[in-house]
C-alpha cells in the first residue's frame, strides 16, 4: 500500500478503502482505515476525543453549580468512554447559560446576607439600605451590578465605608465583538437609575425655585441654596455627593432658626392684629357698623389661616367698604341737612323776638300818645298805627310759623332719612358676614368662591365637583319640634360637615334647608365618596333636641363641573341629583 502524508490525501483513501471492503461508514470503522493508512498503532494509548474531553476538563471553571454539574457529567462520560454522553451535556449547557457570565451570584449573596444581618459599629440599618439602593441604581451589564455589590459587601465586611469615589451612575465600555458572535443588545436603564435622576432635579427645582424664592429677605441663605442647586446638579460621585449632603444638613439646621423666627415674628403681629381689633371695639361707642367686620377680621387671622379664608374677608371687606362710604356720604349730607334746618329754626325764631319786641316797644310808644290826647281826631291816628302794627305783627307770626311747620317737616324727613341710612350701614356691616345661623357662606358668598374655584379649575386643569344636600324631613322636624330645634338640627350639619371635609372644601347655605358644597380638584366619585362620609359620621353623632336623640339625614346629589358649565347649570344637575336621592328612598348619594 502508497504511503500517504498528507491528512486530505489519507482521507481520500480511507473513505476508497471503506467502500472496497463493504464496511458500515461508522466512526470506529472510519478511524480505523484512517490509522491504518497514516501508519498509526491500531491500539492508541489515549484516543483524540478522549484527550480533548479531558483538556477541557482540565480548563473548565467550577465556580457555579452548573459548571460542576457539567464537569461530573463529561467526567463519568470519560469513564464510560461513552461519546454521546459527551454530546448532551454541553448541548444543554450551551443553551441554558450560553448568555450568562461566570458570576458566582450564589457565594456572592450569601456573603452579602451575612453582612447584612451582621452588626458592624458606625454602619446602622438606614446606612446599610441607603448604600445599597445606590449600588442598585446602577445601570448596564450584570458584571457591573456584581462588581459594585462585591465591593460593598467587602466594604461591609472590613468595617470601613465603600469607595467614596465610585461613580453614581459608571459607564463600562462594551467589549469587542468579533464577526462571527452574535451583536448583544445593551441593557435597558434601571428604574431605579431613572427615579434617582427624576429626584436629583426636582430636589435642585425645589432648592432654586422654592427655597431661595423664600429667603428673599435672607440674601445670604438664598444664595447659598442656589449655590447647592449647582452642586447637587454637577455632583456625580458619592464622595461629593457625602459632602453636599453634609453642607445641606447644616444649612437645613440654620434654616429652622429662621423658620422659627418668621413664625415668632407671624404670631406677634398676629397678636397685635388682634389687640387692634379687640381695642377699636372699645374705642367706639356704637359699633354696630364695625361689628361684622371686625367679626370677619378676627376669623380670617384666626389659626390655621388659609389663603381662602383670607380671599374671602378681603372680597367682603372690600364690598362692604365701597357701601359704607357711600352711606356715610349721605348720612353726612343728612345731618348737615338737619343743622341747616335747626339755624333757620333758630333764626326764625329770633326774628320773631326781634319782632315782638320791638312791637311791645311800639305799643307802649302808642300807650303813651293815648294818654296825652285831647282831641278825638287826635285818637284815631293814633288808633290807625296801632292796628296797622297789631295787623304786621300778625302778618310775621302767621309767616313765622308757616316757616317753622315746614321746617318741622324737612326735620322730621332729614330724621327718617338718618334712620334709614343707619339701618342700611347696619345691613351692610351684616353683609360681610356669613350665614348668620350656622356660619356658612351665603348666597353672594358662594357666588363669589364658586367663580375663583372655576377659574382655578380650568387654569390648573383640575376637576372641580359640586354637591347639593337637602336635609330629609326637615319640615316635620321643625312642626313637630319647633324652628329652634330646627336651627340647632342646621347648625349640628354644619358642624359635622366642616369637621368631616377638607379644609379647602366651601360650605354654602344655598337656602332653607339646603346646603352646597364645592370641593377643588375632586372627581365626581371622590365626591361621593366624600358625602357618603359625611353621612356615616351623622349616623355617629346624634342630634339632641329637647334631650331626645335625633338622626339627621341628608339626599344629596354630586356633579363635576363641565367645561361649557355654569354655576347655574352645575347647580341645577346636582339638584336633579340630589331629587333621584330623595325619590329613591332618602339618606343616599346620587352622582350625575
């Protein structure tokens, strides 16, 4: 047989030998005409397979139970010298870990467990759970995440703090990929990357728009809360990071000086807000025009003040105070009316003495002349002046008191006139309150909030529900008990509703028994829900009405403002609502 050297040329043969001899082409029977033609032994010391099989063996990692596991298997395949055994191990390896890397997750975990319930001095259960949060927050392959919890728990496990210069958020270059392996996708981002970064900025808009906003009276606090706004935005390691932090506790500390001082400052002037009030009460002697609008002062700076409270005093102070002026105005005019007509009382009446006496001084002047007549002729002239100034004494009297009658009535008018305009500054200072029952704003009250609270809606772009409740039996109540019963039976709804409710909800007495309720940025079913509240706390709170426990119970019906809506036509579905309530069997909530 030709000596073969070359392995194509001895292949060549070994598959001509193959059909020559008629032998099965099977690997055994392949590799033995192979051996036979290159003049190999026909009984190796180690096979080729063999020698691979335990090469790989010999390099095979055995850091996770997989890897082991796959080492027995092809281990007792050698032993068994069974070749597809060799073949369905690492087929199956291949495909359940062929994307993992050799991480040893599991020694990994249970270190870090440890740590974990371990107690190290300096290093608290907070601390634990903050550092780890910002391990997690990284984002990228899973050999970073391995990496960085290694270091921690090593950190952990030597008592020391990890390495303050790692990277909040590290970028790992992507290894080369050759021509041949398959391109790998990056990993997707984190959630907790992504909160990380979405708390970074609305911690330096609070710090810049909020927090130096509020020290404007403070430059130097303001400044230096703009100054950690740039920090926080420009820090990117823990270290810089640790020391931003530590700057922010110890401004923090400053800023609770100041904040308590703006509060000591906020309850003085309140206190002498107060004293005012309380001392121009005493000051006048007939307050009853002050009276409303002090009682709206004292309520508006009253703890806990709210910016609606505020609103609403000012809108009514401001209306009363355009008509107080105006009344005032024609009150003035009146009393100098009346003073008019007393100097023209006065100078009438002093021209009527003037008058008399100079008439007396004339009648004794004729008294005289009679006396010393001697002649009848001489009388009768004498006569003719005496009736001539008897006739214009007359005539002024008669005028005098025509004067004075009519001066008497323009009085008696300019004094109704008073009246009356001290009956309406009265009405007026009454209107800048409540509803005098129970508190709740009136009609022009609710007319007033409902406007601000739509245009705050719409501009915010929040909902905005109306509820309108009517007590059910009202009417019994009051014929079977009394309207003072019937008042008390309001103002205990009126309690319980403020205390249940929000206190940005307004309460409005819409009539008699009626009552409406507007509540900012709440949906239609919120608002239910709310009301439904507001009925189970009723069924907890009894009514006492002459010792006799009462249920008072309300139909009430919801709607959400529509963009096209009025307060009229909101009003109005509430009101539908609220009579499907009363029609479906009382104490019940109905939405529209």
């Amino acid at each position: 047989m030709a000596t073969f050297t070359n392995p194509a040329d001895i292949a060549r043969e070994t598959l001509k030998q193959m059909m020559a001899r008629r032998m099965a082409p099977s690997p055994d029977n392949y590799r033995a005409i192979y051996d036979e033609i290159a003049g190999v032994s026909e009984k190796p010391a180690e096979d080729l397979l063999e020698r691979e099989i335990r090469s790989l063996l010999s390099q095979l990692p055995k850091d996770t139970p997989a890897q082991q596991g796959l080492a027995r298997q092809l281990d007792q395949a050698l032993r068994n010298r069974d070749r597809e055994a060799y073949r369905q191990p690492l087929i199956h390896f291949i495909r359940e870990h062929g994307g993992e890397t050799n991480l040893a997750w599991r020694e990994l975990l249970a270190d870090f467990l440890q740590q974990w319930e371990a107690n190290q001095s300096g290093l608290t259960r907070a601390k634990k759970r903050e550092a780890l949060d910002r391990v997690l927050s990284v984002s990228g392959r899973n050999e970073i995440l391995f990496s960085r919890l290694q270091n921690l728990t090593r950190s952990w496990a030597a008592n020391q703090p990890a390495d303050e210069d790692i990277e909040l958020v590290e970028k790992v270059p992507e290894p080369a990929v050759s021509a041949s392996a398959p391109a790998v996708s990056s990993a997707p981002l984190s959630r907790a990357s992504e909160l990380l970064s979405e708390l970074r900025e609305a911690f330096v808009f609070a710090l810049e728009n909020i927090v130096a906003a509020s020290l404007e009276d403070e430059p130097e606090a303001a400044a230096q809360a703009k100054g950690f706004a740039a920090r926080a935005r420009a820090a990117t390691t823990l270290k810089a990071m640790s020391a931003l932090l530590a700057d922010i506790r110890r401004f923090a500390f400053s800023l609770e000086f100041v904040v308590e001082d703006r509060h000591e400052l906020r309850a003085g002037l309140l206190r002498l807000l107060c004293l005012m009030i309380d001392n121009i009460g005493e000051l006048v002697i007939d307050d009853r025009w002050l009276a409303g609008q002090i009682e709206v002062v004292r309520g508006a700076v009253a703890e806990p003040m709210s910016l609606r409270a505020l609103n609403d005093a000012e809108q009514r102070l401001k209306e009363v105070i355009f008509k107080q002026s105006h009344l005032k105005h024609g009150l003035m005019e009146a009393k100098q009316v009346m003073k008019q007509l007393l100097a023209v009382f006065v100078d009438h009446l002093a021209e009527f003495t003037d008058s008399t006496s100079d008439y007396h001084d004339k009648i004794e002047g004729y008294a005289e002349k009679i006396s010393r007549v001697d002649d009848i002729t001489q009388l009768e002239d004498v006569l003719g002046e005496v009736i001539r100034e008897t006739r214009l004494i007359q005539f002024n009297a008669q005028r005098s008191r025509d004067d004075l009658r009519q001066t008497n009535q323009r009085v008696v008018e300019a004094e109704q006139r008073i009246s009356q305009l001290q009956d309406e500054l009265d009405k007026a200072s009454q209107m800048v309150r409540h509803d005098q029952l129970t508190g709740a704003l009136n009609r022009r009250g609710l007319d007033e909030i409902f406007e601000k609270e739509l245009v705050r809606s719409r501009q915010r772009r929040s909902p905005l529900s109306v509820a309108l409740l009517d007590i059910d039996n009202f009417k019994k109540l009051n014929d079977s008990l009394g309207h003072d019963a019937g008042d008390a039976a309001l103002i205990h709804l009126v309690s319980v509703i403020r205390e249940t409710l929000r206190p940005q909800d307004t309460l409005a007495r819409f009539g008699g028994e009626e009552f409406i309720i507007l509540l900012p940025d709440t949906s239609v079913e919120n608002a239910a829900k709310a009301l439904v509240r507001v009925q189970r706390e009723l069924t907890r709170r009894y009514f006492l009405a002459n010792n006799e426990k009462l249920l008072i119970t309300f139909s009430a019906g919801v709607s959400q403002v529509r963009p096209d809506d009025t307060e009229a036509t909101v009003i109005k579905r509430a009101d539908e609502a609220a009579y499907g309530a009363k029609t479906s069997g009382k104490n019940r909530v109905v939405s529209i």
